[in-house]
C-alpha cells in the first residue's frame, strides 16, 4: 500500500508518534485494508470508512477523518472529477465569475491519504456491509457516511421530466445544468422575461432561487435593459425576504416580480418546448427563459440503503448524524433532515465534521462529543450589495436549537451591504479549502 | 509543545484510563471550533478579507469575540449573531485554542 504523503507537518507528525508510542495499547488498530491503488477498482475493495458523495459533506467528512485519524483507512466515491459548487453558481448564470473559478478537484484529498475512486455508488447492502459502484466492484464497509445531496422528484410538476431539464433548466446542481442556463440568458432576447419557479419548503438552499433572480436581474440591467424577471413561488414565505424585496426595490426597480402562493404563484404543469408553465388557478406564464426550480428529495442512494422515510428524506441522530434507522450509516448535508439547520453547503461541512468525530469516537469505543454547528448564508443581490443569515445551532433536550442567529440589518448602508459581498467572496476561499484543500 | 501533545492525545480520544478531563474537554473545545474553518480556513490560518485567526495572541482574540457577544458595536457584520451561540466560557476556550494552532499562512 502507497505511504501517504500528509501535507501538514507539525501537529500530523505529533499524532504519528504518538499513535507510535501507543502501539499495542492502541484502541485504534492500525489496519491497513488490502487495496490496489490508482486507477479504476476491477478488483473489490474494502475501507474501515467509506464516503459516498464528494461534496461540501462528504469531502469534508472524508478530510477531517483523516486529519483526525491519519492511519484510519478512508475512501471516498465521487464520479466527478472536479466538483462544481452550487453556491456562487448564481455568479456565473450573471457572467460575474467563470465555471473554472467554482470548480475544486480532489487532489489535495489525495495528498492527505484519503482513496478517492471516481465512480458512482449504485447500491448499499447494510447486511453484508457492502457498496456496490458504477464501475462494477464492490466496496465493503465498518461505517458508511452518505453525504448524496439532493436529487429532483421528476414530474411532481406535470410535464417537468429529465427531458424537460434540456430545455427548462433547473441548474439546481451545478455543471452541465449551470453552463445550459447560462448560454439561455445570454441568448435571450432584449425585452424577454426570465421566468423562475420556486418550490415549497423543504429544498436545497433556501434563499437560492432569490439570488439567482437578483443576479439575473443584474445581468439583464446591464445588457438586455429591457427584460424582466418573473418569480412563481409555491410558497407565502422566503429566506430573508424583507432584505431581498428591500433590495430589490434599491437597486433593481421594478425589474423582479414575484408572486407567491395565495397570488397564484404555485405552478402545477410546465410545458418545457413551449417554456410555458401554468399556475394552479390556470394562468399561462410564456417565458423567454424558464428555469424550474422543482420539488427534490434526498439523493437515490439513501433511498438504496434504506436510510429515507416516507418523506423522501433521511432521519439522523442529531448528536451524531448516524442513520436513525440503519446501523453504522451517517447521512449528512442536503439528505437529512436537521431542520432548523438549513439545506446548505456551510451546514453539510459543519455536519460533516460533527460525523467524523462521531464515527472515530465509534470506531474507538468512546462517547460521541457534544456537537455544535453554524451556518452562515451570503446572498449577493448585486456585486456591491449582499445580505447574509447567520446561526448557531446546538443540541438542547436531544434536539438541534438555533442557540443565536439572525439576519443583517434593514438599516444598513452601502458601506455595510459592500463588505459583506466582500465577506460572501471570502467566505467562498475559506469554506472550498476547508473542503477540497484548494483555493479560489 | 506538552500542550500541543495533550491536544493531539484528546483528539484522538485513545482508551486509556488515566485520560485527564482538560484533554476531553481540548477534544470537545476543537470540535466545537470545527465550524469557524467554514470562514477562517482550516485551523483558522486562511488570511485574507476575512482575518486569519490562528496564532494570534489568547488575550486578542478573547477580547473580540468578547465585544462581538457583549457589546452592540455595529462595525462588525456576521460575528456578533455568531459570538452569541456560545457560552463566555467557551468563548475564552476558543480564544485559547486558535492562539496555539501555528502559524497562518498567506494567500
């Protein structure tokens, strides 16, 4: 088995000799799993812990696994390569940043000694502790750890199919999808309307779908003055929605509609060749541009390995984030539920962390610590005004409370809503190398 | 560096029955500083917009998070709603903690 090169000296090299020093004693044992390295697995392959999904979850779980348990014997299953981010992906539909500058490979993860095989995870077997991936191997397990974000519950609006998702967008995972919305704004004609449908709660990233307006807004003030953006919302309500409409108001005019609910705002079909959608008392809404926003749930492979309930999405022990319903699975990130902790990219690294822990305390015989996580969500309404929401999120009588939080003030002025873009752009550098090793 | 040893140790959290409480108390003060690297960079030694925090002096960074919890100082942004989710005590323990990580490093 390759020697991993640990990038950190210091505090790494003090754990090695420590773990060293401990030798036989060691409630850890050094197993080192039988693997081939490099290169696609066309043999099976085992992992005291395997991470399946390479995201701001699971990346991190995967990163502070090793940086905590250097000898522990990590793979990671992520079919990408390089990872686009959803956050700031709203930047590239506007033209403000390029798909490159979101994109994170997992190099450094390599670097830290965790395996990373580019491949899909099909299905779980918690009996036998085993994965089975794309590439046809299998992989066993001692502890699993979902982190498989979101996927979309195709045609819960009528007529919205993958089919549909060529022609009406929802780039609500970035890549292909982001880079097919966006060539769609900039071919728009002046004088169109960039039509948004956002769904009910629960979905990934709450605020998401009123930046992206926001940010079309600005793109289309800039080169298509005359065009509109029309947002049909499923619900009454939104995150941080006296700050958008205050901004939107300020330096948006009346370029951005929106229509929730009870003003018919809820769309029940789309006809994604014609860009049509209509809304639940009937109204037709013709769009220059469509991009659904749809109705998700947790990604097929909690589905797979029976961790979802009837909700379509994962229960978890909130000290842990260990699968409530199957042994020795953590899920964390977009899948789970850990409401009031939001559906974002800062809440599955904090999770991630706070699962890492759990599972190295597990593997040890040890009590799990006490948890804690933040989140912090930066909205970019132009490049010089941004609101935020922030949390701090404890356990309280068994349960995951908001310990302290709130959003950025009514009364702020401009100098105030500059810096926190600065910070949103800070906060973007620090989060993806706190996950991928990488800077941006 | 016997600190730096005894904060290593409790990470680890290793079975042994002569573990002092401070080193399961280090292992619950880094896990409860694991979310500041969602801003700060891991270990906190990202510099940039937002301030590297690791290796600054104990009493500074108290001070700070202090004011940021306490006071109602409008020049910060994020931090004060953040300060706030923790007890003063863990406040002073995180203080502690990122004043020994190393140094930071810069972009």
């Amino acid at each position: 088995m390759t020697k991993s090169n640990i990038k950190n000296q210091g505090l790494n090299s003090s754990r090695r000799d420590l773990l060293k020093l401990m030798g036989a004693a060691s409630a850890l044992p050094l197993l080192g799993a039988c693997s081939s390295l490099g290169g696609p697995a066309s043999k099976d392959l085992s992992a005291r812990v395997v991470v399946v999904g390479g995201g701001f979850g699971g990346a991190t779980a995967a990163k502070y696994l090793k940086r905590n348990a250097p000898d522990l014997d990590v793979t990671l299953i992520e079919p990408n390569k390089v990872f686009y981010t959803c956050p700031f992906s709203n930047l590239v539909l506007a033209g403000m940043r390029t798909m490159d500058s979101i994109s994170h490979n997992y190099n450094e993860l390599r670097e830290l000694g965790v395996r990373v095989v580019h491949t899909t995870a099909q299905d779980v077997d918690p009996v036998s502790r085993t994965v089975s991936l794309g590439d046809g191997s299998n992989i066993r397990y001692e502890k699993l750890l979902l982190s498989p974000g979101i996927d979309i519950r195709w045609n819960a609006i009528e007529g919205y199919d993958q089919a549909a998702a060529e022609q009406a967008p929802h780039a609500w995972k970035a890549g292909d999808q982001t880079r097919l919305l966006r060539r769609q704004i900039e071919a728009m004609d002046d004088g169109g309307v960039f039509v948004l449908t956002a769904p009910a709660n629960p979905f990934r990233c709450p605020p998401g779908p009123y930046e992206r307006a926001s940010l079309v807004a600005h793109y289309l003030s800039q080169h298509k003055p005359r065009s509109k953006v029309l947002i049909l919302d499923a619900k009454d309500n939104f995150s941080k929605q006296g700050l958008f409409m205050q901004g939107w108001k300020d330096v948006h005019g009346d370029r951005i509609e929106w229509v929730g609910l009870s003003g018919d705002g809820k769309v029940v079909r789309v006809d994604a060749g014609k860009r049509e959608v209509e809304t639940e008392f009937g109204t037709i809404h013709k769009a220059s541009v469509l991009n659904v926003v749809p109705p998700q749930k947790a990604g097929f492979i909690a589905d797979r390995a029976g961790v979802t309930n009837e909700s379509g999405w994962v229960p978890v022990d909130p000290v842990t984030f260990e699968s409530t319903q199957v042994k020795d699975i953590y899920v964390v990130g977009d899948a789970t539920i850990a409401a009031p902790m939001p559906k974002s990219g800062f809440a599955a690294n904090a999770q991630g962390k706070v699962a890492a822990a759990a599972i190295i305390a597990a593997l040890e015989g040890q009590r799990p610590l006490e948890p804690s996580w933040a989140n912090t969500c930066y909205s970019l309404i132009n490049p010089e005004y941004g609101i935020s929401v922030a949390a701090v999120y404890r356990i309280q009588e068994g349960l995951i409370h908001e310990s302290s939080g709130g959003v950025s003030p009514s009364d702020a002025n401009a100098t105030f809503r500059k810096l926190e873009v600065d910070y949103a752009s800070g906060w973007y550098s620090a989060i993806t190398q706190d996950t991928w090793g990488t800077r941006r | 560096m016997k600190t730096r040893f005894a904060l290593t140790f409790a990470l680890l959290l290793p079975a042994l029955p002569a573990l002092a409480d401070d080193q399961a108390n280090a292992a619950q003060t880094a896990l409860l500083a694991a979310s500041c690297a969602n801003c700060h960079g891991t270990d906190g030694k990202l510099a940039g917009v937002i301030p590297a925090i690791a290796n600054r002096p104990a009493t500074a960074l108290e001070n700070q998070l202090m004011e940021f919890k306490h006071s109602d100082s409008t020049r910060a942004t994020v931090m004060p709603r953040i300060a706030k989710g923790y007890s003063d005590d863990e406040l002073k323990a995180l203080a502690q903690y990122f004043s020994r990580i190393g140094s930071a490093q810069q972009r």
